[in-house]
C-alpha cells in the first residue's frame, strides 16, 4: 500500500512562486505533482494567503471555538424543540385524562 506523502507549508509556497516564471505542467513534472492538487494548492492561497496550508487540519483555536460553540448552539435547539413537543403531548394527554374524570 503506497503511503501518501506530506508537504510543507514553505514547500507548497515555494511551488506557487515558481508559478510566476513556469507553467504549471513543468512544475508537475518538475516535482512529481498531480495537477489538481496544483490547483488546489492555488485555490486555498487565495481564498485565504495567511490561513492557507495551516497544518493537519488543525484549526485556529479561535475558529475551533467558534465551530464548537455553533455545535452546542444546535444541540441545544435541538434539545429545546423536542422538549417543547413533548410538554405539548403531555399537556394534551393531561387534558383528555380531566375530561375523563369529570365525566
């Protein structure tokens, strides 16, 4: 099984300037690199120069925070609307239980 390989930031970096003065096929035969993951390299830099090529995923703390905030936030509306639906069941099955009794 192959193992994929692992670049670097710098790495990645160095390839995009080297865009500016050769093609893309060159640098992809130069380094041995598919060109969508050229394309890809390219996409993510300038979507975002400074977050680009942050690591193994690895999130800034502050956007991990966000993200998990967010998540709470849904479990919570979650939460919140089934308690909802259940007090609304409750609260009808209590008013057919009285009707019976006064009956």
């Amino acid at each position: 099984m192959r193992t994929r390989r692992t670049f670097t930031r710098e790495f990645k970096l160095s390839i995009l300037q080297e865009l500016q003065s050769k093609s893309a096929v060159e640098i992809c035969r130069e380094h041995n690199i598919h060109p969508v993951l050229l394309c890809s390299w390219k996409r993510d830099y300038e979507r975002d120069p400074k977050g680009a090529f942050s690591g193994k995923g690895n999130l800034w703390k502050e956007e991990a925070k966000i993200i998990q905030y967010e998540r709470l936030i849904g479990q919570l509306y979650a939460e919140n609307a089934f308690l909802k639906k259940t007090s609304a069941i409750l609260q009808q099955k209590n008013a057919e239980e009285k009707k019976r009794w006064l009956k």
